[in-house]
C-alpha cells in the first residue's frame, strides 16, 4: 500500500520514492539500505519487568541500538502486551525510544506489541512488512530465561540456517539459572 500523503515507498512497491505532500523533503526507500544486514531485535525493555530496570543493562541495550544505528541495520522493537500483567501498558523505556527516535542519527526500527513470550512471529513480521533481511538476528533485553530465549529459539525454528545471536552483554534476567538451556540448543543459537 502506497501513502502519499505521508510520502512513503512501501515494501513491494516498484516506484520511486515519492515526495510528500508539501514536497519540503523526498522520502527515502531505505530498503537497499538496509538489505542483507543482521536485524537487531530489543526483547521487552519495560519498566514493568525488574531486569530491565538495571541500569548496566539499559546502558548496553542502548550501545547495541546505537551501534545498529551506525551501521544502518533495522531494529525491531518487541514489548509484552498483556492486560492482566500489569493494571496500566508500559512501554520500552523512553531513552531508549529516545535514540531510535533521533532525528540526529535516524534509526530504521519497528515496534511490534507481542502477547506471548516468543516475539518470533512478530519479528518476522515486521522483517515481511519492511524488507529486513531474515538471515541474521541479534537479541538483546530481557528476561535471558523467558523472553528472550523463547523469541531466539521460535526465530531459529521457523527460519532453519538463519544465525541467531543472543548478545551476552546486553541481556538481563530475574531468574536464577538464565542460562541453563542455551548450551541444550546450541546448535541453533549462540551466546556471543
């Protein structure tokens, strides 16, 4: 579906970027950009989760956004959307919207609510939707044990070959063990 009120290409669409509507400024068809690169994926950043409010651990998912961003590579950002969670929706915490949402250093991101612990499904269709490439996902966020391990392993399921990365330094857990059943799927997916 083409917008162009607001100026966008969509995926699939063969035309050339479109000026928008006031023709201020050309929209970019940043998919050839972003072809082929890794798609890091920002596992549940909620205030509503303990392990995402330490500080070492926000402080090395922004690194890994920012150094994405550096390198133009798409980012999907995954948050937890059950109502009966939590009385009031939280949301990823705002400075790290902050750096995806710079207008200095423009990050090629999507936010995807998801309603299980696997954000699988979500990611790959956001992958689908924009044209990121499907080959190569690194996970950072929380919980190592739950979220993200879920979302890594129902990656690398339903995209046999493809190289799944949980980042070691930018992923937290309120669990004792967050580790113990990476080195039962190693195969599939590995702890960088």
């Amino acid at each position: 579906m083409l917008n162009d009120k607001k100026g966008l290409v969509l995926p699939g669409d063969d035309a050339k970027p479109i000026y928008s509507a006031n023709r201020e400024r050309a929209k970019v068809d940043y998919r050839p950009l972003v072809a082929g690169k890794p798609v890091l994926v920002v596992v549940d950043m909620q205030s509503r989760f303990s392990a995402a409010n330490d500080k070492t651990t926000i402080e090395a998912v922004a690194a890994e956004i920012r150094g994405a961003i550096a390198r133009q590579e798409p980012i999907v950002v995954l948050e937890l959307a059950i109502p009966s969670m939590s009385p009031s929706f939280c949301r990823t915490h705002q400075c790290l919207l902050d750096i995806l949402e710079s207008r200095e250093n423009p990050a090629f991101w999507v936010l995807k609510l998801k309603s299980t612990v696997d954000g699988a499904r979500e990611v790959l269709t956001a992958c689908n939707t924009f044209g990121f490439s499907q080959e190569h996902f690194r996970l950072c966020g929380v919980n190592t044990a739950l979220c993200v391990y879920e979302t890594a392993m129902g990656l690398a399921r339903r995209r046999p070959g493809a190289k799944v990365e949980v980042l070691r330094r930018a992923v937290n857990c309120s669990t004792g063990a967050p580790w113990r059943n990476y080195p039962l799927v190693s195969a599939m997916v590995s702890v960088v």
